[in-house]
C-alpha cells in the first residue's frame, strides 16, 4: 500500500507541477525504507496470529522496526542537497568529521549496555 500510494502521489504531483529528482530520489528512498523495516514487524504480528512465538525473530523485527527512524538523516543527507550542506557546514564547524559522527551514532544505538539505551535492553 506504501509504495502504491507514493507512486501514485508522485504521478499526480509530476502532471501538476513537475518533479525534481531529488524530490523523486527522497520520497522513494524514505517509502522503501518505511516498507523494508516494517516487513519483518509484519510477519511477525501475522506468525503470532497463527500460535507460532519466536523470541529472536520478535526481536530482530523490533530492531529492524528502528531502521526506518535512523535512516532518515541518512536518506535527506544523501538526497537532499541544502540538508547535506547544512551538515557538513554543522560538522566543519564543531570539527567532527561524517564518518566519526556516523560511528558514535551506532554505537550510541546498537553497542551501549547503559539502562538509557532501549535497542541495547531488547
């Protein structure tokens, strides 16, 4: 239904006004990742319906689930033009390059054992 609908709204705009490929780029980068990391949630919600519990899988569709949240800095950095020019601004200011911000955000996420770090108590 995601990807139909953002078709669809991208047919309709392009005969209105015209589209850009950035705005193509970021609309369908943001709705495939929104499909990709809600699938596994999906699945799981329709095994449980059928009786079937899997520990690990209703973890890694919780995991997964986040992907969609933290990509999306990611998807308007590298698709949005004025968004990675303000960031790399922002970082050329306080001195931290992309790379180094990039790893202190998984590891923040996914490697922290800290009470405050939900993805690392699931």
């Amino acid at each position: 239904i995601v990807m139909v609908c953002t078709v669809t709204l991208l047919r309709f705009v392009s005969r209105s006004r015209g589209l850009a490929l950035q705005s193509v780029v970021t609309v369908l980068s943001m709705s495939g990742i929104y499909l990709v990391s809600y699938i596994p949630y999906a699945v799981e919600y329709f095994l449980e319906s059928l009786g079937i519990r899997n520990n690990d899988f209703t973890r890694f569709a919780v995991y997964v689930s986040c992907l969609n949240i933290t990509m999306n800095p990611f998807i308007y950095y590298f698709s949005v033009k004025s968004y990675g020019e303000f960031v790399r601004d922002l970082t050329d200011r306080m001195k931290i390059k992309i790379g180094c911000l990039c790893l202190r955000f998984y590891r923040l996420l996914f490697c922290s054992n800290s009470e405050g770090n939900v993805l690392a108590r699931a």
